[in-house]
C-alpha cells in the first residue's frame, strides 16, 4: 500500500546574535509548534566560559564510550544520555542514569569552574527563548532533578549517524513528570570547540516517523538516499553558538569531524508542560 506523504519541505531556521535574543521571545514556541525547524544563537555563552571549558573537557578522565563499537559513531560523553545507545539499546538502566543525575552538579563545576553560573546561563538563554516561562530540569525522583546536559566529543573521522530522536518510550523516562507533554521534543546543544572543519548539523526535511522515510536493509535510515531526495539544512557552528531545533520529529545527522580537532558539545532535550506553563529540559 502506498502512503501519500507530503511534499518536501525546505527545513527552516532563525539564526541570530545573541544581542537579538530579547527579539525572540516566540522562537522556541515556533520550533516546537514546528512552524521553525530551529534556531541558533551566535555566541550566546561568553567566550572566557567556553575557552574554560574546552580547556577542562580536553584533559578530563570521566569521558566514557556509550557507543564503543559503533564504527564511526563512537562519541564519547560525560553523563549518561536519556537515548539509546550502542551499549544500553533501549536507554539507560535507572539506576545508572540516577547515577549520573547524581554526580551532575559536580562534573559541571569541575568542566566550567563555576557550575551554578553555568546552569543558570543556560536557563536564562532557554526561558528567554521560550517568552520568559522558567526553564529547569524536571525532578526525577524524591531526592533527584533530571541533569540539566551532558557533554559530547566527537573526535576527528566520527559522525552521529541520521536519526531523529523520540525518546519517551525508553524506560528511563516513567522518571519524566507526568504534567510534561510528549508530544514534542527538541533538542538543543551548545559548540564549546568546533572543528577544524566537518561536524555540522544537517537537518532534512523529512520527519523520522514518515513511512516513505527511506530506509536500508538494516532499518537504519538511508542517508546517502534521503541527502539526494530531501531538502537540508546543513549548520556550521562556532564555539559558544546555541543551538535549538525539532529533533524529535525531523531527520538529522552530525556530519563527520574533519581534521585534527575533536568537536565538543554539551547539550540535551527539552519540552513544555501540557499547560505550557514551563520548559523543562535534561541531558
Ligand atoms: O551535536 C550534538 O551534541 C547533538 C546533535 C543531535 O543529534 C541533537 O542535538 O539531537
Ligand atoms: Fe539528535
């Protein structure tokens, strides 16, 4: 039986200073109401944070390998992603990723010397995004909040392969307040050190869950296929540039990292609550 699918449709992004964000109070509503596919923000952490930060990143031991294995896909990370990954396929186990939530505020003050600042640069940027409703990470349990982010390396020849991310059916996420809505979810990153070259974002317009997606043998998305029959939208980003967009419904990928430089990232996935009261997001 054929699907009728829609017709391509070119992804669409803001892309802006950070001197303009009290400009645009409704952009991150428009993500995820979909009428943008995302927006970035140019050099929305300031420069003496960043340069910090990949400094620590680069000589920190607590970098693991969820995706050991992966050929050409093995990130390296510090915290536990709430998305499958090579080792844990259907997502963290709870305890590990309670784990994680745990040892969150910690890290993030090793990797940007002061962590609270850090966090709370962060929520200002999100809320201010989103027309000034607070922005936090969801509690997880009793004791727990949901960590903010995680960090991600992707060393020179890596890639994140084309996926679209539609996490709330993992197990992790019965942790996931009930008043936030699943409908939609964006991701969103910051660049604390770009590439010499490579590592971009390419978003299609193709949504994960269209039946026409193409697709190889393996289930795995087709990208060489979706690249020559789909629109894209293909961003470099620079150090300090945030970066939001409707990763839960629309194909993408992480181009792969070109020269001697690994690309460095922190970042993780948000959502509103039903009411649309509040943004909520975790790593
Ligand atoms: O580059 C990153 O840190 C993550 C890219 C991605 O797949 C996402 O943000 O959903
Ligand atoms: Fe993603």
């Amino acid at each position: 039986m054929n699907t009728p699918t829609p017709p391509p449709e070119a992804p669409r992004f803001l892309d802006f200073d950070v001197e303009a964000l009290a400009a645009h109070g409704d952009a991150l509503e428009a993500a995820y109401d979909g009428r943008l596919t995302g927006l970035v923000v140019r050099r929305a952490l300031p420069a003496e944070l960043v340069a910090r930060a990949a400094a620590a990143l680069q000589g920190s031991t607590a970098w693991t390998s969820p995706n050991q294995g992966m050929r050409g896909g093995e990130i390296r990370t510090i915290g536990d992603a709430a998305t499958p990954t090579f080792t844990h396929l259907r997502g963290p186990p709870d305890d590990l990723y309670a784990q994680s939530a745990a040892a969150h505020a910690e890290r993030t003050a090793a990797i940007f010397g002061d962590g609270d600042t850090a966090l709370a640069t962060v929520r200002r940027l999100l809320s201010t995004l989103a027309g000034g409703r607070p922005a936090a990470p969801p509690a997880f349990d009793e004791r727990l909040t949901w960590p903010a982010f995680n960090f991600r390396a992707l060393d020179p020849g890596e890639q994140i392969f084309a996926h679209h991310d539609n996490h709330f059916g993992l197990g992790v996420y019965r942790h996931m307040p009930l008043d936030l809505d699943r409908s939609t979810l964006l991701s969103f990153f910051f660049t604390l050190q770009a590439p010499e070259s490579g590592g971009e974002l390419v978003v299609y317009g193709v949504r994960g869950d269209d039946p026409a997606v193409p697709r190889l043998p393996s289930r795995f998305l087709d990208t060489a296929t979706i690249e020559a029959h789909y629109p894209a939208a293909r961003l470099a980003l620079g150090a300090g540039d945030l970066l939001v967009f409707d990763a839960g419904r629309m194909v993408h990928r992480v181009a792969p990292v070109e020269g001697a430089r690994a690309r460095l990232t922190f970042g993780g996935f948000m959502t509103l609550s039903t009411d649309r009261s509040r943004l909520a997001f975790w790593g």
